[in-house]
C-alpha cells in the first residue's frame, strides 16, 4: 500500500475515488429526504420569482431581489372598494411618444381610497389583482416582436392564462361592446418564470424605446415569451407578485423541470393574436 503511486496533488487515487462516491451517497440520500426536511432544514425551494418591491422609474436596475409576498393558502379574496374604476380616457405611453387611449373600465391599482394609499405593505393591492385577474380579467397591452402592440383581456383560470384581444370601432360609443377576438391559453405548467422589466426581444424593440421599463414584464414559457405593459408600476408589482404565487405553488412538484433560457432569445407568443377585422381597426391604448 505505501508503493500506491499518488496522483497529481499526492491524493491517493483510491482514496480520491471512495471520497466522490460517499460525497454521491450524501447527494442521493438528500434527494430521498421528504420535501419538507428538505425545506425546513437545507432551505431549499428557494423562490424562483425575482423582482424589485419598488418601481423603477429613476433607474434601469433589472429586479434581482426576491420578495416573500404571503404564505400559501392565504385568501385572495378582496373587497370590491379596494380599486376604483376608470370610465373616462386614460392616456399612457406608448410608441414614438404617442398617447394611446383605450375607452373601457379600468381598475386603477394603487388609487382610490386614501386608506389603501397608506397601507404599510401590498397585500391588499395584489388580492385586488388576484380577483382582478380571475373575474373578468385585466385588460393589459400585449407586445409581440413584430407588428403593433394589441389591447389584451388577460384571465387567470384554475389550470391556464387565456386571453384575447378586444377592439373597437374608432367613433363606437362607450356602451359598445368590443369585438372580441379569438380565445388563446397557456397551461399553467407550461409557464416557466416572470421577468420582470424589458428583458425580452419584443420589449426591446426600438419602436417601444418610449415604453417605461417599469410598466413591463414577461411570462416565459416553453413556448415562448408573453410580454406584457401595465398600467402602472404598481400594477405591474401586484400583477407580478400574483403569477408569482400561483407558479410557486404550480412547480413546488416538479421543480427539476424547470428549465431557465436567456429571456432575449424567447419568441413572443404574442405573433399570432388575431388580424385586424375589416372595418374594425386595431385599437391601442
């Protein structure tokens, strides 16, 4: 056994070999742990959701902080005061400097009631977005890599994220109902992360160089990216911290498949929403 040639560093390779396979033993047994020892005492499952709590508007910092929203099975139930609706025409920024105006309610995250403007923390904010969400919906600005950006009705369903793109006629009234363009949907687990800012290829583009990075964020997905424009920073928060939630609990299984890919080389699933109808014009917000 003295005789036993050494290795490069003078570690005797037998010694080297048994080490690695004691150190796999380790790994594999850790893997074998319930998930909750795992969790309780490795503090794994880390959340996978990072973003910054407060809006951007100053600065161009990607959101790198992760932020522990509330605790699982926590009610999303909001009161139907907690936002204030918007009928009137709301200007917000958009391609070359332009306002866009969009004539439909609005649920304004973040104003209303003086006593939700004081609240020390979000929560009640991101409840209203999660019932926002669910029923009927937040109309939101969809960007794709080509073409203009499209007025989106985004739903948050029980296993997916529909949408479908609402246009109206220039001179219709506000009574008039839009027209509603075909129903798209993404399972929920085929939803991979949020990024939060311009990340993607289409927010990127030159033509949304006037769109604030603090108003977006994106959905990747194994199919590809859904780049989205808030109204708000706030909103964008609440709606982040929402599909945060709801992907945290969806992959808490099957964590190992999550695959994360640069966001820039993502094709927006945004490319094939529904072609302008004749005589119903596209109308951005």
């Amino acid at each position: 056994m003295g005789d036993r040639p050494k290795g490069p560093f003078g570690i005797d390779p037998l010694h080297f070999a048994v080490g690695l396979f004691g150190l796999l033993l380790l790994f594999v047994f850790y893997l074998l742990l319930p998930r909750a020892v795992r969790k309780q005492y490795f503090g794994a499952y880390p959340k996978r959701y990072a973003w910054s709590t407060r809006s951007k508007t100053g600065s161009r910092r990607s959101g790198s902080r992760s932020y522990a929203v509330s605790t699982a099975g926590e009610s999303y139930a909001a009161s139907s005061s907690l936002a204030s609706l918007n009928t009137g025409n709301r200007p917000i920024g958009g391609l070359g400097g332009q306002p866009r105006r969009f004539d439909e309610e609005q649920v304004e995250f973040g104003q209303g009631q003086q006593k939700m403007m004081d609240m020390p923390n979000d929560e009640i904010v991101i409840s209203a977005a999660m019932q926002q969400l669910r029923e009927p919906g937040v109309l939101i600005v969809a960007h794709g890599s080509r073409g203009k950006p499209k007025t989106v009705r985004l739903q948050l369903t029980e296993t997916a994220i529909t949408w479908r793109t609402e246009t109206r006629k220039k001179h219709a009234g506000k009574d008039a109902k839009p027209k509603m363009g075909k129903l798209h949907s993404v399972p929920l687990s085929h939803i991979m992360y949020v990024d939060v800012g311009k990340q993607t290829t289409a927010l990127r583009r030159v033509e949304n160089a006037a769109v604030s990075e603090a108003l977006c964020f994106s959905l990747l997905t194994k199919e590809g990216s859904l780049d989205l424009e808030a109204n708000s920073p706030r909103e964008r928060d609440a709606l982040v911290s929402c599909f945060s939630m709801v992907l945290d609990e969806v992959h808490a299984q099957n964590w190992r498949d999550i695959y994360r890919g640069p966001s820039s080389d993502m094709p927006s699933s945004f490319d094939e929403l529904d072609p302008p109808q004749d005589g119903m014009p596209e109308t951005n917000r």
